[in-house]
C-alpha cells in the first residue's frame, strides 16, 4: 500500500472526516470514505451546509492533499445536531469504473457521470444500460425531469467522478420518476450497435 492508500485505509477504519482537493476541484471535496479498490474512492459527501449529500466515487490519482478535515469538530457537530448518522456504506462494487457503473445503477435510481477533462462543468444524470467497446450507454433524465428517448454513448476511460444517491438525484427522480419499461426497451434497441 502506498501512503494515500494507507491515509484511506485509516480514515475508513477510525471514521475520520477527510478533506482533499481534485485537479479539477480546486474548491475541496469533504467526506467520509466509505470504500475505495484499486483505482477509485467511494465518499459519503458531507455538503456544504453540513448535512450528508449522497455517495461519490473518484478517481485516486485525481486526489490531492488529502488530510483529516481542519474544521472536522465543527462539521460534526453540525451533523449531530441535524441529526445526521453516518450513511451505511452502499453495495458498490469498486473494482473498475464499469463495476461501480453497474452497481451504483441498481443500488440507486439515477446515477450521475462526470468527464472532467473534456467537459469540466457538465454532468449527465440517467440510468445505466449498458456496455460495449469501452463505452457505457446511458439513458439520461433532463433538468426538467424528463427522461430522453434514445440513449447516450460515453467512453469509460473519459470518466473521472460517478454520483449518485445525492439531493439533485433523488429530486429528479421523485418527479420524473422511473423510465416506463417500454422507454427503456425501446432505448436498449436503439443502443445496439452495428
């Protein structure tokens, strides 16, 4: 294990609050790491307003300056008082970005991918379909909370953050729902490729 892992491995074990920056997040992500394999970090995020915010998974060698959170007694506090309890870690298999992928897609009902080093300030929210040539197939709901009709495609290696369980998600899907089982048939054909 390298220092970083074994900085993980701590902060896992005790329970500790960690604060890090992202090469594309020079704004700090803070949370508690609920799991991490060989290449990703999965993260209960604690946001900003001090209340739990869903689950992210990030790419290790995007993280820097990991530490144990500077304001970690207040943030606590705050989560105490709210009446926050640490989320039980999700079923989130972390061996590759296509395991996460998959088992955040039936664990939770929108799933969100980040490419941020080709689109830094987009992100794509919707159901996982599936997989082919190192790509993924997504079915994605609209800001509006509208469910698209066709699928998109998105290259797998392109991917740095994978969200999920988070208040804009389940706020979308608490309005637009589930995609009908027709839309997504309809989406599963139109997905395959030639």
């Amino acid at each position: 294990m390298d220092k970083q892992q074994l900085q993980l491995r701590r902060a896992l074990d005790q329970r500790q609050l960690i604060r890090f920056s992202r090469r594309f997040d020079a704004s700090g992500t803070h949370g508690y790491v609920r799991g991490f394999g060989a290449k990703f970090l999965l993260l209960a995020l604690v946001a900003d307003g001090q209340w739990f915010n869903g689950f992210e998974c990030v790419r290790i060698k995007d993280v820097r300056n990991l530490r144990p959170d500077p304001y970690r007694a207040f943030a606590e506090a705050a989560l105490r008082k709210r009446g926050e309890r640490l989320p039980r870690k999700p079923r989130i298999a972390m061996g590759s970005i296509e395991e996460i992928l998959l088992s955040a897609n039936r664990a939770f009902p929108l799933v969100t991918i980040h490419q941020e080093r080709v689109h830094p300030d987009i992100c794509w929210i919707g159901r996982v379909l599936c997989f082919d040539r190192g790509q993924v197939a997504m079915l994605e709901i609209t800001p509006g909370a509208k469910w698209e009709s066709k699928p998109r495609w998105y290259r797998l290696s392109t991917i740095t953050r994978v969200d999920f369980g988070g208040g804009y998600e389940e706020a979308l899907h608490l309005v637009g729902g589930s995609p009908s089982d027709s839309v997504v048939i309809q989406a599963k054909r139109s997905s395959r490729r030639s």
